[in-house]
C-alpha cells in the first residue's frame, strides 16, 4: 500500500513539472484571462484524473489516491476560479470508474476540500503568513487528512485495514503535498530567474528598450530577411543633443530620466512593429522593417519634432526641453548592400551633428 502511494507520489511530481513547463512555453499568464482559467482548471482536473490510473484499490469499490493536490497547488499558486474547475472535474471523472457509494463519498470529499482549501486560503491571505506557501500548504494538507480519515472510515470496516491505510495515507499524502509544494515553488523560482536573466540579456536596464545585443540579433535576422525576400529596410540613428551638457548641469540622475523619458517619446513617434533600441551613452536607434526612404524620412521628422516639443521633467517644478540629430539610410534604395546601412546611417547622423544639430540628414543613392 505504502509502496502504491510512493507511485502516486511520483506521478504527480512527474506530471506537475510537465505541466509547469507546457505553461511556461504557452506564456499562459499573458493569454486572456477567461482562456487561463479554463486551461488551468482542466489540466489540474485532468491530473487528478490520471492520478485515480495508479490509485490504491482499497476494496471493490474503494480507490485511494492524492488527486486533492493538483486542486491545492492551483489555489495556492495560481487562483480559486481554476481550483473549483479542477475539482469539478476530478469529481465527475471519479464517477467514470463506477457509479458506486464510494464515488459518491468521494464527491463529499472533493467537495468539503475544496471548500476548507478556500476557506485556508481566504484566512491565510489575512495572516502574517499569507505569502508563505508551505504553512499554507500544511494546513491544507492536514485538513485533507482529516476528512479523508472520517470518509474512508464509513467505507472501509476491516479496522486491520482501516489503521494501515490511513496511516500510510497521512505519511504519503503530507510527504507528496509538501514534496509538491516545495517542487512548484522551486521550479517557478528558477523559471522566473532564468526569464528574467533573458531579459536582461537583450534589455537595456535603464530605458526597458532592447540593448546593442538584442539590436544585432533583430537587425541580423531583418538584413537576411530584406536580402532574400527584396523588401526595403530603413534605418534611424539618433544622438541627443548637447547630452554632456545635461549631465554637466544637472547630474547623472537627471540625465538617466532623461534617457529614460525620451525612449517612451520614441516608442510613442513610431509604428507597433518598429524596433527601437538604445544602442549605448545617448544613441538610439530605430529599426524600420519594410519602410521606404520617404515614409521613413517622414517617421524621423515626426520623432523629432516630438522630442522638441515635449517637456523633459527634472523636477516637480522644472523642465528642459532638448532636441535630437538623425540619420537615415534605406536599403536598397540609398544603400545597395545591407553590410553598409549601419556605418551609412551613423555618417549621416554626424552629418546632421555637424551642420547644426536638431535635424535629419537622410542618405541618397551613391552617399
């Protein structure tokens, strides 16, 4: 019996880190919220469901197994909406394997579970405790074990029996639910280190836009992209103005708001599917997939103009305006081969930087 339980145990532990990692891919999370709930709910009912596969078979009628855990690891980590469907399920699911007075004591268990795990829930989330998900999970489990002793007890009448299975239950059921706790929690602590190390390494830490990195890795795939398929690809190279002069007058912290305001301003002046990325100090850059010369001279111009007129908070009673260089270059239009866009667009821009500043110097055929 205790050697069924451990099976179980493991099963779960199996199935709740393929889950974990389906979820992860599908970025879940972010999907709309009616479709997360749906999806969440009927993977934990559908893990209860394989879980009843490798249950104990205490009588002719009596199957034992830990299907409550997939519905407290829900209520835990991810909300009671999914739990309740989860339980739903596995109720319905139990009815699959017979329509006996033990399917029906096993709806009361669900249902009295699921209703204590909200009732957990509910209370911890309004304790000194409410983030810590072991104690939570502890209680949980223990409040399982109880209800569980009082069912199975109607069920089973061989007291020989009866004391085995509870015993071997309580020692399984805390040791998978904890297990399982402690299991969740790690893999969503590594997955959330491993997502955000990703991120910082294509993020620029201070403006959220992309970095050089992520600039060469888009504007690689993009040239390949424009080579093989004849599309136009244009560039934007941009330089604040003066920017030493910022950091001179008003510090490095004023100059890093700055910074961090005007990639919203250029985020704001171009399309959705632009790329915009700061490319080190005070450069930016914009990447203009399928943009012809003249849209994307026209893009530039608004940019900058949006920056002229927009008002650079430095304080809660004081603001700065500044303005920004650009240059521009289009392949195939202006450049013929993709290798030169970058160094052409860089040229132009400190062309525009040294014929006056706050202006677009775009490239023409033969620059």
């Amino acid at each position: 019996m205790l050697t069924d339980l451990f099976v179980n145990m493991c099963v779960l532990g199996s199935l709740v880190f393929m889950y974990l990692q389906i979820r992860i891919k599908l970025k879940l999370e972010q999907k709309n919220r009616i479709i997360s709930i749906l999806v969440d709910g009927f993977a934990g009912g559908l893990l209860g469901y394989f879980l009843m596969f490798f249950s104990i078979q205490v009588s002719a009628e009596t199957i034992v197994d830990l299907r409550y855990v997939p519905v407290m690891l829900l209520i835990i980590y991810i909300g009671v909406p999914q739990a309740v469907i989860s339980a739903i399920l596995i109720i319905l699911t139990r009815f699959m394997f017979g329509f006996t007075t033990s399917a029906i004591a096993a709806m009361v268990l669900m249902t009295i579970t699921i209703i204590g795990f909200v009732i957990i829930h509910k209370l911890c989330k309004s304790a000194d405790f409410k983030k810590n998900a072991f104690k939570q999970s502890f209680s949980m489990i223990i409040f399982s074990n109880i209800v569980f002793s009082i069912i199975i007890s109607y069920l089973v009448k061989d007291t020989i029996v009866l004391k085995n299975l509870v015993f071997s239950f309580w020692v399984v059921s805390t040791i998978g639910g904890l297990t399982s706790v402690v299991f969740v929690s790690y893999i969503r602590k590594t997955q959330y280190l491993l997502m955000k190390y990703e991120k910082d390494s294509t993020t620029d830490f201070l403006t959220g836009l992309n970095n050089v990195r992520q600039f060469d890795n888009v504007w690689n795939t993009l040239t390949t992209n424009a080579t093989e398929k004849e599309e136009r690809l244009s560039l934007l190279m941009i330089d604040i103005d003066h920017f030493k002069h910022v950091n001179d007058t008003y510090g490095h912290p004023i100059g890093d708001k700055i910074l961090i305001e005007l990639g919203k301003v250029l985020k704001n002046s171009t399309r959705s599917f632009d790329i915009v990325s700061r490319n080190g100090g005070e450069e930016f850059s914009v990447i203009l997939p399928d943009c012809p010369h003249q849209r994307a001279i026209e893009i530039a111009e608004r940019i900058r103009c949006a920056v002229e007129q927009h008002k650079f908070k430095i304080s809660p009673k004081e603001e700065i305006s500044i303005t920004v260089s650009i240059g521009v270059a289009t392949y195939p239009e202006t450049v013929s081969d993709t290798v030169q866009i970058v160094n052409t667009a860089d040229d132009c821009l400190y062309t525009a930087k040294r014929t006056g500043r706050n202006r677009i110097c775009p490239s023409y055929i033969g620059s």
